[in-house]
C-alpha cells in the first residue's frame, strides 16, 4: 500500500475536524466570548500574565505540549500494526485531544487562569483538590525525568545535534529582547535563528570538531571515568545535570524572555519540519511494509495498552497541564482559545501522524519489520531510533543527505523535548507552591525553594533507579507509568469539564463521552500493571518504584471518581460571576 494515502486521509479528517467540530464546539458548547477580559489582562504582571499574539501563543502552546512524546508513543504502538495506531491518532486527536486542550484552556480562562487543580476544588471538593495536586505533582515529576532521559540519550547518540539545540538558547533571549523592549516582530528574527540553527547542524554533520561528543572526550564508550561509570553513563550524567541546571534558569525567567521566543522558533521548526517530512513522503511515495495488523505481537495485547502507549498524540493529561498552567495566563481574547488549544492538539496529531509513517515505511521487507519489532520491549528500546531513521530516509526524497537529515530531525526532537521539559518543571513550581499554600509550608511557596525542589527531585528521579538499561534507567522505567498515569489526568480534566458544562446548562456529551472511554481502557490498564506486572508480592515483572507510583494514582483517581459522580449529581447554579 503507498503511505500517502494515510498522509490524504489523515489529514482530511483533521482539516474537517477543525473547520467543522472544533468551530461547533466553540461556538454552541464553549460559547467563547470576545469581550471576555481574559486573566492575561486582568492579572498582568510581566512574568506569568502576559498577553500574547494568538501565533505566537500557538508556538509556545504546541511546542510545550510536543515534546518528544507524539513520536516515541506512535513509534512504538505500530508493534501491533499500523492500522490501529493510525486509527486512534486521526480520532483521538478530533474527538479527544481537541475538545480537552481546548476546554481546560477555555476552563482555566473562566476561573482566572488557575490550574485544573486548584479548579478541581470548586468543582468537586477540597479533598479531591489535594489528591488532584498529588497526582499533577507525579505526573510532572514523571515527564522530567523521562524527557530529560530522552535528551541525554539523544545527545549521546547524536552529538552533532547538540550545537544547534545550546545556540537556539541565546537567539531566543536575544528575540525575547528585541520583540518585548523594541517592539519588534517577532516572525522575521525567528526565521533567521532557524537558519543558523540548520546551518549549525548542517556544519557539525560534516565537521567532527563541531560535535559535543562527550563519549569521545570521556575516552570512549568503554573507558572508565570515575565512580565506576563508563564513558557513555558518564556523558550521560553530565547532560542530565546540565539540563537540570538550563531548566532551573529557564523555568524561573519571565516567560517573554526565553519560553516564548524560543518557543516560536519551535513551531517554525514543525513547519519545516513537517514540511521536509511531507515532501519527501510525496516524492518518495514510499511503500508501507509493515502489516496493518501484526499476529505476531503476541507477548502484549494491543488493547488496552494501545491507549497508553500512544499518550500524547491521541489525548494527554500533560496538556490540560499546560492549557490551565501557563497559556491560560497568556491568551489575549477568549476566542483565540479555539485557535491556541484546539488547532495545538491537531499540529499534535499531525506529528504523530508522520511518525507512524516514517517507521512503517522505513524497512525494505515485511520481515525485517518483524525482526525489529519482534517483541514489545524491542519496540520501546528502538521506537524513537527507529523514527529517526525513518524521518531521514524520506527527507532523502528532497535531497537532504541522510546524515544531515538525520542531526536535523534530532534537532527538532530535543527542541521540542526540551521545551516540554522545562514547561514542565515551571508547572512543578508552581504545583509544589500550591500545595506549600494548602498546608500553610510557606518556604514552599517560594520559586527558588519550588525550583530547586523540582530539579533536583526529577534529577534524582531520573539518575538513581536501576534497571536494564544500567546507569539512568528511571525515564526507561517510567515511560509505561506515565502513559498511563497521564490518560487519567486527561479523563480527570474532562471531567472536570464536564461538570463545569453541566452546571451552566450546556450539553456536556462532548467531554462525557471520550472521557468514559478513557477512564475505562486507562483504569483496566493501571489495574492490569499494578496488581498483576509491577505488585512487588506477586507481580510478574515487580518493581517498588512503579509499584508505589502507580497504586498511589490508581486509589486517588478512584476517589477523586466517586467524589466527582456526587458533584456531577448535584443541582448547582454558579454564582453569576465573570469567571464562570
């Protein structure tokens, strides 16, 4: 079968979905209103609450909620063929992914910009509240540890993509600068610091002297540094630290001054880069040599595990997290929430897309897919290398040398992990303050005590378990914790949606719905792992650190459920204010 056609129908039903639901959905569900004055406004302070460009809101928005997620997740559920992955993605994204990033946004926007957290309290209860912050609070932690994970493998791997990823920092403050101070625009200097950027890349590609490799400076894989640690585990040490200490700085600077900026270059970068992708797709017009559905996977059932395995992509938690977090704090009208939240999911989906065409179509021969996917470990350790190398090889069709291509699509990736990542540890901030304000812990409500509590818990989190792929197997071990754990987040923000439109009278089937069917297939997945894989009594793969997680999510979201199913029985009329 040629994989454009997946490219056609794919896209085809996103196009629809954003011209036709997502505008219904604005208009008679959400009810935007362009007089609403939005918190960014109201609450203008020049750090958090600043009101921004739709564009560049957009930017920031899909950037954050990218990462490196909606590749590895589809990258790896094509185990059980591609036809199922497909599938989730393209309905996910329109029935799922859209309405939440959307509502949350819209949510938090109605309730002056706090987080679904702090909502969760006049929602459902002071007790759900807190289990609620407990559960964002493991969830952040989680994506800290697995994206800073993510990044220093790729470093390692990929040390000519490194040069590009440390000059986009500076180039974004000088734009945060001249766009903020000078009232520049912002399109133009973005577009210039992507150029450098490639061209840094295009350069370290050809030119060893420019490639960071910390491997070779440490004397080679199989040289010992010090603390026992080989050259690999020592250079990956070194990257976690110094992403943790970049995330610190980042994560406490006034957001125009990096996290917007360089989160416009970003976007920019998926257009490109999705352009480069699609392109070549068109000229290559590639065969799909995986099977749609593959009888042998057969050690991991497809269901429910597909649901979690592609979390981002599909539907997230984390984006609810980011909506209600910080760009709720940025939207300059109400009605650019539909543009920033709805529009955000589907980039998502569009990226998730491409992955699953880039590792469907990048073996010559139905076999050697099976050989490389030949279990569902082998498909979680190969999944991102495998996108990479398939991302490469349609770049071809437009003439980009496979190496180049290779260093650029590594680029991409790190940028937009790295934009999460640090998204993600402002929002650890700011949940470990909420929390240090609900018990009175006012040391905790300070942002370098909140920071630094955030770093060095996902450092330490990341670093310190042990597992099969020896020295920092924490984000290895988490990432199947975390697709689960990050599904429920999302059906605990539809919910939480859903009784917002239920108490202003609304039809609220559009949240109800996909959020039943993600409690369903997310709960008998937690159950599966917790009590029957990771139970350290019984289990048949056991492990405290899952173990201890994932139970502490399974009976928090249980209950924050039967709060809720009393909440949502409940005849409340809102009290008649702007905020709701």
């Amino acid at each position: 079968m040629n994989s454009i056609w997946l490219a056609v129908i794919g896209m085809s039903v996103f196009a629809i979905g954003y011209r036709f639901y997502s505008k219904w959905v604005a208009e008679k569900i959400y009810r935007l209103d362009p007089n609403y004055v939005t918190p960014a406004h109201r609450y203008k302070d020049g750090v958090d609450f600043v009101p921004t460009n739709k564009y560049v809101l957009w930017g920031h928005h899909f950037t954050s909620v990218a990462g490196a997620a909606p590749i590895v997740g589809p990258a790896i559920a094509v185990y059980w063929g591609w036809l199922p992955a497909f599938l989730w993605v393209i309905l996910g994204t329109v029935f799922a992914a859209g309405v939440h990033d959307f509502g949350t946004l819209v949510l938090s926007v109605r309730n002056k910009g706090q987080s679904v957290g702090t909502i969760t309290s006049k929602l459902i209860g002071k007790r759900a509240k807190i289990m609620f912050l407990f559960i964002i609070l493991i969830l952040v932690l989680m994506v800290n540890a697995v994206f800073a994970w993510v990044i220093a493998n790729l470093f390692v791997k990929f040390p000519a993509s490194v040069l590009s990823v440390f000059i986009q920092i500076p180039l974004a403050v000088w734009i945060g600068y001249a766009v903020y101070k000078r009232k520049t625009n912002m399109l133009f200097p973005s577009l210039i610091a992507l150029a450098v950027m490639y061209g840094a890349a295009v350069l370290a590609s050809r030119v060893p002297a420019l490639q960071i490799d910390l491997v070779r400076y440490f004397g080679g894989a199989d040289s010992t540094v010090m603390f026992g640690l080989n050259g690999v585990s020592m250079a990956f040490f070194v990257w976690i630290i110094i992403l943790m200490v970049y995330c610190y700085i980042a994560s406490t600077l006034p957001v125009w001054k990096l996290l917007q900026p360089r989160d416009y270059i970003n976007s920019h970068q998926l257009v490109v880069g999705l352009f480069i992708l699609y392109a070549g797709l068109v000229f290559l017009q590639p065969k799909i040599t995986a099977p749609a559905l593959n009888g042998a996977a057969s050690d991991v059932s497809w269901f429910p595990l597909l649901f979690i395995t592609i979390a981002c992509g599909a539907i997230s938690g984390f984006h609810g997290l980011v909506s209600s977090g910080t760009s709720s704090k940025q939207l300059d009208k109400e009605t650019d929430a539909r543009f920033v939240g709805y529009l955000g999911a589907v980039g998502e989906g569009i990226l998730a897309l491409i992955a699953i065409i880039a590792v469907v179509t990048l073996f010559a021969t139905k076999g050697e897919f099976v050989a490389a996917y030949g279990s569902f470990a082998a498909a979680s350790a190969g999944g991102l290398g495998n996108f990479i190398n398939g991302a490469a090889q349609l770049a071809t069709g437009i003439w980009i040398p496979a190496d180049i291509a290779s260093t650029i699509v590594s680029v991409i990736v790190v940028s937009f992990a790295a934009t999460t990542l640090d998204t993600s540890v402002r929002l650890m901030r700011y949940i470990i303050a909420e929390i240090g304000s609900e018990y009175n812990l006012k040391p905790l409500t300070k942002t370098h005590v909140a920071t630094s509590m955030a770093v060095v818990a996902s450092a330490c989190l990341v670093l310190l378990p042990k597992g099969p792929n020896g020295f920092g197997s924490g984000g290895y071990l988490l990432w199947p914790l975390f697709g689960t754990s990050n599904q429920l987040l999302a059906g605990v923000s539809l919910l939480l949606i859903s009784i917002w439109l239920k108490r202003q009278g609304r039809n609220y089937l559009v949240t109800f719905i996909p959020m039943v069917f993600l409690f369903f297939v997310t709960l008998w997945a937690m159950v599966q792992q917790v009590v029957f894989q990771w139970n350290v009594f019984s289990g048949t793969n056991p492990s405290v650190l899952l173990f201890l997680f994932g139970g502490v999510i399974l009976v928090f979201v249980l209950w924050i459920i039967v709060e809720a199913v009393s909440a949502f029985n409940r005849d409340e009329t809102p009290p008649i204010s702007q905020d709701m």
